[in-house]
C-alpha cells in the first residue's frame, strides 16, 4: 500500500477516535444547559430590515442531512468553480456587476446573512475531516444583551488537496451581524460585515481529459494537467449600516400605523486575481498580449451605495410600505480606470395576514412586492419587479404554499462588454439589456411530499461560445424544472428518500443541462438508551443523465461551450452513519463506493474529474450557556 494511502487511513482513523470520545465525553460532563425551547433563536434574512419579521428556528436536530455537508462541486473538489447545472430562482438587484463568479457553493452571499433574537448565548460548532487532506470549520455564535441588541458570527474554513494536481483549495468565509432597538423602539439598527476569501490552483484540467485502461490505476496526484503554475484568488468585502428612526409617538392605540426613516449605507471591495507564472511552456493559451512569459492579471471593483427610505408599518402587522432612493457608484480597476453611477429608486409593498395557532381553518398567507428602477446613469431603463407569495396550508405540520415571480431587464456584466487581460481584451461589444421572466411554484405536504416548478423566459441570452469569447443570442430561450420529493419514515425504522428533477431548455446549444436527476436514499433509523441516542445507517445513490457539459476557461473564471465531450450517466453511491447524543452529533461517511468497480469517468467538465473513493468524518457540537 502506499505510503501516502497509509498516512491517509492513520489521519482518519485518528480523527475517528477524537470525535467518537467527543461525543461519549459529553454525556460524562454534560453542559449546564440545554433548552428545548421552540422560540429560543428566532431569525430573519438580510432584505428590507424593517418590513421583514422574526421567525423561530431552533436548530435542526434530525439526522438526515447530517452527513451531507456540502453540495456537489462539479469540478471534482470542494472550493473550485463549478459551473450551474440545475436551474434555479432568483436574480441580484439591478446595478452594476463586474461578473459572477462560479463560486457559489462556497460563498456566503447577502441573502445568506441572517440577524438573531435569542433568550440566551448560543454556539454552534462542526467540526469535517477526510480523506486528501479535507479539513473544514463552522462555526455559529449568537447572543442578545438585556433584550436589546444581538451580535452573531458565522464562520467557514475549510481546505482540501483534491484527488488530481494542482487541485488545493482555500476557503474563508465571514459575517459579523448585529441589530438593535431601544427601550421605546423608535430607533435602532441593522447592521453586517462580510468577507469571502477563496484561494485555488488552476490545473486547467487533465491533458488526457479521460481516464483509460492504462491511466485509471496509477496515482491521481502524477497525471500530467494543463497548467502547472496558475492560481486564483478571489476576495469580496461588504459592510453595511441600516439605522431606522420612527418618525411618530408611540401610538396610543395598537392597530394605528408607525412611520420610520432608514437610511442605508454600503461599502463593497472586491479583488479578483489570476497568476500563471509559465505560460510560455504549456500553449494553454491562443494568445498573450502584455507578458508572454508570464500572467499577472487583477480586476477590482470598489462600490459604494446610499439609499434613504420612508417605511410605514401597520399596527396590526398586516401590512408594510416602504418607498425610497438609492445612489450607487462603482469603481472599476482593470489595467485602467472605470466610474460608473447608477440612481434607483425603489419600493416595498408586504401584507397577509396571521394565523391562529388554536384552530387549523385559519390560514395564513404573506405576499411581498418589490420594484426597482435606475432612473438616470449608464444603467438607465434597468429594472426588476419581484412578487413573492407564501401560503400556510397547515402551519404546526409544515405544509406551505410558495409562488414566485420576477421579471427584469438588466444590462450586461461588464466582463460581457468590456474586458482587458493577459490573454483575453475585447471592448465596444455593445451587447444589449438581457430581459428575463422567472416564476417559481413550489408546495410541501409536513415534509413528505413536495412539488416544484420552475419557468425562465430569457431574451438575448448571454453566454461564452467555443473559444471562451462572449456572446449573445437575439432571440428567446425557454428553461423548464419540475422537481418532485417525497420523504418518509416507514414501519417506525425504516427511511426512504426519493428526489427527481427534469430539466429541458428551447436550446441545448446554448444552455447545458442534465434532462433527468434522481437521487434515492434508503437507510435505518432508531432511537436507543431511552431516546437518548438517535442512529441512522444508510445509503445515497445519485444519478445524473448523460449530456454536453461546459469547458472551463482560468484566466476569466467563466464556463464555455464545448461539443467535444459528452458525460457518462455514473451513479454515486455513498454509505454513511448518523448518530446523536443530545448535544452532540457525529457522521461517517464513505463516498463514491463503486468507483473502482463500476466506472472511473465521473466527469461533469472536460478534463475535471469527480473524486475517487473517500472517507469523511464529523462531529457538531451545540451549546446554550
């Protein structure tokens, strides 16, 4: 066996050990505290801060995500690129954007920063280790001081080798948030600063792009990759104050209106770099226009944005306005010197009403309406509308209604339009204002059934053709998702999963898609030692229908068309160990099981490989005093 196999098992068997001690040693020493209750952290999303309210979200304390910590990275390692296979809802505020970057599974974005309200400290701890050197840390701590004001810090580490060269990924992911209001609560604030920092070497992919009888069998790590001395570095960085002031008295009665005043500021710094310090040896590239011995390439983007908005409230809570202004400036530093501003206006509309927890034929429903519009800058004309609905069928079994829409015009990143690089300038493609219609329907039976629908009508589509050089398509493209779940515990013990999702696009030219997703888990669960000890032992297995993926381009982050290769429908199965001692829940997880004996080309990108078989391991640790 090999000597660095060998050190692999030691490191995993050692880590085993510690968590598995963690955990008994916890119930040898319990924790001073620990609350069950339902109300204990309530929690909102990061919008508009007034308008939106405080939810319960007491920790997740089932088992059946436990060892599915992260979602599937497409080019074979967990902190890379990945390019966006399943159709999703959703869109950024209009505005500038210099480009978006693939890095969304390791990213946390704006929509991702939630404000706390707690009765007392919270943490929360996680703990994942694995083979090829995976190594990841969360960490959540929330506390309220005297009611008034709550301070939350979420943070993410994690790095793994990866299973080919040049594959080390770095992630570092941070939020600072805070929010407060006085004793009379007619002032106080909302407040966050975020940072993503993500570090990786780009291999530029393997140059057999697959694996043979031949090379399947030898080490991974000694494959000859396109690129031996390229890197990237992403880094994003956003603070952002919300002070809100009420404008009237308190009300003599409680059903009159509230008025208030916020005011919002927002500083953004972001860097992205790419460095290739031996192109002049490797022919990766089809051109080099500064330096052909060597890349050095950096973008910055520097945005600052002052928004002022009157918000009225209902005093029953049924419903809220909100209508203001919103300046934005952008700085753009790409081997020159770019200024862009933007001025908006915008406006809130949130009514519903509410449900009565003693009876099940009340219903509750809310329903927020978002409009945004750049009225002068080089944006102008931009602007999304957004109607958000939510319907409670049964809301003690968790049974919802959901109906999204969202129609847009927005115009090009600037990477579409202009862009100026190492081995890549081109300037005045005067692409036009992308238009988009999105809906969203989606419905769950208390977490057993569900049904989702997904619809995008896009017009002048944008995109990255053969030679990774932008382009747009003038005419209309149709995407459809249908997604439908269903999840249940039977005979007291025995749990099955099933998920399927069907996508189809007017277009395969353009838009790469895997038409058919299924995933199946069946596993055992129980609880012992008087309901002390929850266990769960299964196995996962997801297929993926065989399609054209995209290629990957380095020096601009971006995923192109190609025609060349086409993936293979491989299943993964994995088998995995869920356990729980209240406060503490442990996983192993054995990944990929059948790749030695079934297939080797799990391959979603041309020349990025999916990982070999792995072991993982993880403990989460709770804490409430």
């Amino acid at each position: 066996m090999p000597a660095a196999h060998c050190r692999n098992i030691n490191f995993v068997l050692k880590v085993t050990l510690v968590l598995l001690f963690g955990g008994f040693a916890s119930q040898v020493k319990a924790q001073a505290g620990y609350s069950v209750n339902p109300n204990y952290l309530l929690v909102k999303s990061e919008q508009n801060n007034l308008l939106s309210t405080f939810t319960a979200a007491y920790p997740d304390t089932s088992l059946n995500n436990l060892s599915h910590f992260s979602p599937r990275n497409f080019m074979g390692n967990i902190g890379l690129s990945s390019p966006n296979y399943l159709i999703g809802y959703g869109s950024n505020n209009p505005g500038f954007r210099l480009y978006n970057t693939a890095l969304l599974n390791d990213q946390i974005r704006d929509r991702d920063v939630q404000y706390y309200h707690s009765m007392g400290p919270y943490a929360q701890l996680t703990g994942i280790a694995g083979t090829k050197q995976l190594q990841m840390f969360r960490m959540l701590f929330t506390q309220t001081l005297k009611n008034r004001m709550n301070i939350a810090i979420r943070f993410n580490r994690y790095t793994s080798l990866g299973y080919y060269n040049k594959q080390q990924s770095y992630t570092n992911n941070f939020y600072l948030s805070s929010n407060y209001s006085n004793r009379k609560n007619n002032r106080g604030y909302y407040f966050y600063v975020l940072n993503n920092g993500n570090r990786f070497q780009e291999s530029g992919g393997i140059e057999a792009v697959q694996l043979t009888d031949s090379t399947k069998s030898l080490n991974k790590e000694l494959l000859a990759v396109k690129t031996n001395s390229a890197s990237r570095y992403n880094s994003e960085t956003k603070v952002v104050l919300n002070p809100w002031f009420r404008l009237d008295r308190q009300p003599d009665s409680l059903l009159k209106a509230k008025h208030f005043i916020q005011l919002r500021s927002t500083y953004a710094g972001n860097a992205y770099r790419f460095k290739d310090l031996n192109i002049h040896n490797e022919n990766f590239y089809r051109y080099s226009y500064y330096d052909s011995l060597s890349t050095k390439d950096s973008s910055h983007v520097m945005q600052l944005l002052n928004e002022a908005l009157y918000t009225v409230k209902g005093g029953s809570g049924k419903y809220g306005l909100a209508a203001g202004y919103r300046n934005e400036i952008n700085k753009v530093w790409q081997k020159s010197d770019s200024l862009f501003m933007n001025h908006l206006v915008t406006a809130d509309l949130q009514f519903g009403n509410s449900y009565n927890t003693d009876s099940l034929l009340n219903r509750r429903y809310n329903n927020r309406f978002n409009a945004q519009y750049i009225v002068s800058g080089p944006m102008k004309t931009n602007y999304k509308l957004e109607n958000n609905i939510v319907y409670y069928l049964d809301f003690k079994k968790k049974s919802d209604l959901h109906l999204d829409v969202i129609a847009e015009s927005r115009n090009p990143d600037y990477i579409y339009n202009t862009w100026n690089s190492n081995h890549f300038i081109w300037a005045g493609n005067n692409f036009k204002s992308q238009n988009t219609v999105q809906a969203s329907a989606s419905i769950g039976f208390a977490r057993t059934f569900s049904l989702g629908i997904i619809y995008q009508n896009l017009f002048r589509y944008l995109y990255f053709d053969e030679f990774a050089l932008p382009r747009q398509y003038d005419k209309t493209i149709e995407n459809l998702a249908v997604s439908v779940g269903f999840s249940k515990v039977l005979f007291k013990h025995i749990g099955l999963l099933l998920q399927h999702t069907y996508q189809q696009t007017s277009h395969e030219a353009y838009v790469r898609l895997p038409q058919n997703t299924t995933t199946a888990r069946l596993y055992y669960t129980g609880n012992l030692l008087k309901n002390i000890l929850q266990l769960q032992l299964g196995t996962q297995a997801q297929i993926y229908q065989s399609f054209y993926g995209y290629a990957y381009m380095p020096a601009t982050q971006s995923f192109y068309l190609q025609n060349r290769y086409k993936t293979a429908s491989c299943p993964f199965v994995d088998v995995y160990f869920n356990a729980r001692i209240r406060p503490v829940s442990v996983f192993v997880k054995a990944e990929n099981v059948l790749q030695k004996f079934l297939y080797t080309n799990y391959s979603f990108v041309a020349g990025y490989q999916q990982n070999d078989f792995a072991l993982r391991f993880g403990i989460t640790w709770e804490f409430f005093d």
